[in-house]
C-alpha cells in the first residue's frame, strides 16, 4: 500500500499530544488533557483495528480485592502499600459510577463473594476478615452462606461494596466523551519505536511506515509496553475467558471469587461467563491473543463441577476469548516521566478497570508539569 500526499501528510502532522494505547488508561488520560488544555491537538492511537487488548476484553468485575488476594498482597508488597491500593481500586468505582451514571454502563451492584473450596481453605481466611475490615477502615466484608447454585464450602466471604458492569458499555461511554471533546483516535496503526529524546513515533500501519511527532507523548500500552520500554518492569499474562449458551434459570447472581482470585465466574443475564485459572498454565505467560483449549476445558469442567452442578442442560462455550494483562516484580501500576516529553502508565493487573481512569488523570498531569 502506498499513502497519497494527502494522507501521508495528515497522519504525520505534528500534535500536541500523542498517547499511544486506547485502553481505558489512554482514553481517560486524553480526556484530562483536554479537559485541562481544550486547545490541544490530542491523538491516540492503537494498533487493534476493535477494542483493546484488556479494556474491552475484561470480565467486568467492578472488585477491589477479596481477602486472600489482599492478604497475599500485604506479604509480598506490605500493608500499608496494598492498603493504599485497595482504597484506590474501591475509589475509582465510585468515580466510574459518578461520572458515567450506573444506568449507562450497566452497573449492578451485586455484590461479590469469595468462595472457598473446603473447610480448611476457609479457615485460613475467617479469622483475618476483622483485622482487614479494620486496616480498610469499614466493615467491607462479612461472613455469609455460599449462594445456592454454588457447589463449594458452605461459607463463603462477601464484600457488599462490589458490582459488575458492562465493559462494552463502559468503553463505550469514553470513546463517546472523547469524541464530543474532539480526541481524534487512530485505529490499527502499530508504533514500533519511540524516541524519547524527540518525542517522534516509528509506526506502521500494514507495510506502510509512519513518522509521527507530538510535544508529549503518553505510553498507554499496559501489558505490551515490553516491546516498546523493554527497560520497565512490565510482564504479559493472557487471561481466558468463556461464556455459556443462555440458560433456562441457572441462579446465579453477582461477581465470585475463587483460588485467590485466579479464576473469577459471574452472570450475565441468562449466560455465566467464567474466566482465568492461568496460574495453572504457564504458556500463558504471554502477549499473544489465542484460545488454550486446556484452560477453557478447565473452565468448563469448572463451571459444571462447582458452579452450576445441578443445572439440567448441557452446558457449552458460546463464546470464547482472551485478552491480556499485565503483571510483573509490583503490583503497583507505573506512572512515570521518562523523559521531558514520554510519560509512561503502564501494568494494570487484573484489577485495572477500577483504577484505570484515575491512573490515566495521574498520567496526563504528569506529562503536563
Ligand atoms: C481477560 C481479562 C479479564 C479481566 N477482568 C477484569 C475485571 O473483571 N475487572 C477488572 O477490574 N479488571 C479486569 N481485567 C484487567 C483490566 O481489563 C485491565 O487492567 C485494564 O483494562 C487495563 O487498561 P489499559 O488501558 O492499561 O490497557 P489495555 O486495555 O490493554 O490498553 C492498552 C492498549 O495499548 C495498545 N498497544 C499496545 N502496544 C501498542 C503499540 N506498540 N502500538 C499501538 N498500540 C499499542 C493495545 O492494543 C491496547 O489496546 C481483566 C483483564 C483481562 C485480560
């Protein structure tokens, strides 16, 4: 393919600002910028022709922690740390909520239960839900019966701050506010190299290669920032996810918990979706979008074994997918200037839709100052 004059010289227009990544950090990074210099020419750009590679892909879990994964936390990263991130994961639902009214997005506030898989396992953590409720400062989680269909230990943990959303809907919502701000967004176009010095941007899009320059540039990649910052800190993780035919009446409601976090199941109207069970596959320490039939048997046999055991119909996969998120040595997102005109905001867990739009504002008033 070769580009007209016209085009070549439109893309290749100098901006103000350029984010790399339209994810719900880039998205929401863009919209504070411009919120904060309406005259700025603000583009951001993502090398998926639809969606993100975790933004539109997620579970929708609105969660900020279940006590195991809170508990492992504070081992690895110290109390005051993961405290610190909870808090701002269980904040950032509710400026999600503010800002993009529950209605819209589909929020329900369903609550979500961690569930346990034999007595022993629960054990482990019943004693620790008050020293945890008191660290949070409010009586986030309860000790509550496991909801009938759920074929697991007869206890469970429920935090009644949670909900699920629509993820489809939510991103939805921000590329509608970018749009109405005038964020011009660029699909399908891949940035291979960034000078950090410059400011200037090696792209391609097909066999066509591009040079774009900004006086700012935000990297909003998440788990592929390695192949554009190999010196950050940022590893790839694929996460599976299936979704069931709908169901006659499968009695499921609210967001579940299970092995730490690892594998996490919900409604979605008739359908269940569950997801994860990747620390029980190594090959999915990886950034290549791909189904791992092992994982989604796993899942499968999961959702018969444990979720809905007494469901009359067959279950199947109707739909499948995986997405891919970040890990590495911290579960602290980066946020970070690396030089005068790169910022970078980066390595959003699992649990990234709740902080996602505030780790986007912290970025774009860093790359400002
Ligand atoms: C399967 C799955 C389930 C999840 N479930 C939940 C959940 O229920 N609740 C929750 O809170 N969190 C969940 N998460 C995590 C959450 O979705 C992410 O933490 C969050 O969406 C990260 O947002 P982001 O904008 O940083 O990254 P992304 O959405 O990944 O956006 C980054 C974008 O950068 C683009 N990009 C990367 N490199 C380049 C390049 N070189 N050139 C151009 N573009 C590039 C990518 O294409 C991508 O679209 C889940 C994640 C996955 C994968």
């Amino acid at each position: 393919m070769r580009l007209s004059y016209w085009e070549r010289s439109e893309i290749e227009r100098r901006r103000d600002v350029l984010i790399i990544g339209a994810g719900l950090v880039g998205m929401s990074a863009a919209i504070e910028l411009k919120k904060m210099i309406p005259s700025a020419s603000i583009t951001v750009i993502d090398k998926q022709v639809i969606g993100c590679a975790a933004s539109t892909r997620n579970a929708g879990f609105a969660c900020f922690g279940s006590v195991s994964e809170i508990l492992a936390d504070i081992e690895v990263y110290g109390e005051q740390t993961t405290i610190d991130l909870v808090n701002r994961r269980r904040s950032g639902i509710e400026s999600i909520r503010d800002r993009y009214s529950p209605a819209n997005i589909r929020y329900e506030h369903s609550g979500g239960y961690e569930i346990f898989n034999n007595e022993e396992e629960f054990a482990l953590y019943q004693p620790q839900v008050e020293q945890i409720n008191k660290l949070l400062g409010s009586d986030v989680f309860d000790i509550h019966k496991t909801p009938s269909p759920i074929h697991s230990y007869s206890s469970c943990i429920y935090n009644k701050y949670e909900g699920q959303l629509n993820t489809g809907r939510l991103y939805d919502a921000l590329i509608k506010e970018g749009r109405a701000l005038d964020i011009e967004l660029i699909k399908g176009l891949e940035v291979l190299e960034i000078d950090l010095a410059t400011g200037s941007l090696s792209c391609k899009v097909e066999d066509v290669n591009i040079d774009m320059k900004a006086d700012k540039i935000i990297v909003a990649t998440n788990s592929l920032t390695s192949h554009l910052l190999p010196q950050l800190d940022v590893k790839a993780v694929r996460n599976q996810v299936i979704v069931t035919q709908e169901l006659s009446g499968h009695g499921l409601k609210g967001c579940f918990h299970q092995d730490k976090g690892y594998i996490y199941f919900r409604d979605i109207g008739n359908r269940v979706l569950i997801g994860g069970a990747r620390h029980l596959h190594k090959e999915e320490e990886t950034s290549i979008f791909g189904d791992n039939q092992k994982n989604q048997a796993y899942l499968l046999n999961h959702l018969r074994k444990c979720v809905l055991p007494y469901i009359k119909e067959e279950l199947m996969i109707d739909q499948s997918w995986s997405g891919i998120l970040s890990g590495g040595a911290n579960r602290l997102p980066i946020v970070e200037k690396l030089s005068d005109k790169v910022t970078v905001a980066a390595r959003l867990s699992g649990m990234g839709v709740a902080i996602g739009m505030d780790v986007g504002i912290e970025a774009a008033t860093l790359a400002v100052l």
